[in-house]
C-alpha cells in the first residue's frame, strides 16, 4: 500500500496541506477546503454578500491582471490597504458593501486554502469552501448530494518561516466542525477514516469553547497583534451563515443559488 492509497478505502477523508488534499481527492464527490484564518472565512463572507470569488495562487501583478481581465475587484494583503480597498481580511468585506458600489466579482489570492482550491479544481475535483461561519450548512448540503461517493476534508494549515507545513489548530477545528456535521446525517463514524475521526473529536472536544480556542491560537493571537482582532471575531462567529461556496468554471459561488 502507498501513502496515497492510505485513506482509500473510506468514504470520509481527512489530511493536511496541498499533498494531503491530493491523497484525499481520488473519486471524492466533494473536497471541503478549511483555511478558517483566513481564506475560507473571507470566502464565506463574500458569497453571503452575492460576490462570485476567484481564487488566486499568487499575490503578486499577475493578481492584478486577473483582476483587470474579470472586471473584478482584488483583495490586496491587509498592510497595504489603501481607501476603498479590501484585503483577505474577512472583516474588511463585512463591512465593504461591495455589491452596492457596483461590484460583484472578487479575486482573491491566498497561498493556503486558494492555491489549494485551484490545485484541487485543475484536477477535475468540486471544491466546496468550508469556515466555521458556515460548517454545519456545507455539511447539510454535502449530505444531500454526495450520494455514495466518498468526501474530501483538507485543513490548509498555514506556514513556518522556511515554507513547511506548519498545522494550525483552526483549520483542524474547522474541518472537525464540517466533519461533526456530516456524521448527523447519512456518513456514519464507521466510515470515517481514522484521520477523519481524530478531527471529528477533536471538534467535539472544545466545540464549547471553540472561540476561546480560535482567539489563543497561534494564528489567532498573531492576527490579534497586528491589530485585526475583528478578524477573529468575524471567524469565530460558528453557524451564522447557511452560503455554501462551490468552485464552478473558476469562481466560487453559492451552491444554494
């Protein structure tokens, strides 16, 4: 058996970064995407807003030229937000109202859940984006659609200073979420792999403090220093949303719509 094959044979699959969502995506309905601080969020916050939202590898000019192409507004990085600008902030969309000055498009570069999204969908995977704002709808929705065919769960984590995968514990708790959601229904724990459990309960395990968890977390007390503690909060806000952002032909939309 090879690492790839490691998960194969159950219906819920769970692992970490671009290479674990490439060993959980082989014939999966759905790979749920998890980057709770801050893709996902920011994602979740902008289709409740009516955005369609194109994920982008890179933040560099080529961003800009996407933009420009899609007649799209870009998210730029949080320090270099100028007037009028929004940024992966999740915050700063709550509070943009970009639909009501005329904007319906958003590209919006990550390194971690967006490059992800885009590696899973060259793939020929359907992507769903997943946060703790909408976790128990994207479960729900996944459950009447999956038929028998196996789900994807990918915690994007964040990185180290050298670029290595360093696990963060909100996408872990992200991923726990969604997967606690699923096994109300018709996933039964049986058909959980072992991966997929550890993350269910893990969930479970703090799902009442689960705020208290987000804000103390590396992530979230590094966005805290910097001054963006609304981020976290708009992070931690668990259930609100009942969007389900699905990458179709390049952009996320709401699945519901």
């Amino acid at each position: 058996m090879s690492l790839a094959d490691g998960q194969g044979g159950y219906r819920v699959r769970f692992d970490w970064g671009p290479v674990g969502a490439d060993a959980v995506s082989p014939g999966a309905a759905f790979v749920a995407v998890v980057d709770v601080l801050s893709f996902t969020t920011t994602l979740t916050v902008a289709v409740e807003q009516g955005l369609h939202v194109l994920p982008y590898r890179w933040r560099d000019d080529s961003a800009v030229a996407v933009a420009h192409r899609h007649g799209a507004m870009l998210a730029v990085l949080r320090k270099e937000a100028g007037p009028g600008q929004v940024t992966l902030s999740p915050e700063s969309i709550l509070h943009a109202n970009l639909r009501a000055d005329g904007i319906d498009r958003l590209v919006l570069p990550s390194p971690n859940g967006s490059a992800i999204s885009v590696r899973l969908a060259d793939a020929g995977v359907t992507v769903i984006g997943v946060s703790l704002r909408n976790a128990a709808a994207a479960a729900a929705w996944v459950r009447e659609r999956a038929g028998d065919r196996p789900i994807g769960v990918v915690a994007s984590g964040e990185r180290w200073p050298d670029g290595s995968l360093r696990p963060a514990i909100e996408d872990l708790l992200g991923a726990g979420a969604f997967l606690d959601g699923l096994a109300e229904g018709s996933f039964p724990a049986e058909g959980f792999s072992p991966e997929a459990g550890a993350a269910l309960w893990a969930w479970r395990g703090v799902a009442e403090g689960a705020g208290d968890a987000l804000r103390e977390s590396v992530s979230g007390r590094e966005l805290r220093g910097f001054g963006f503690a609304g981020d976290v909060a708009v992070a931690s806000a668990i259930g609100v949303s009942k969007v389900v952002p699905v990458l179709r032909d390049g952009w996320f939309v709401d699945g519901g719509s």
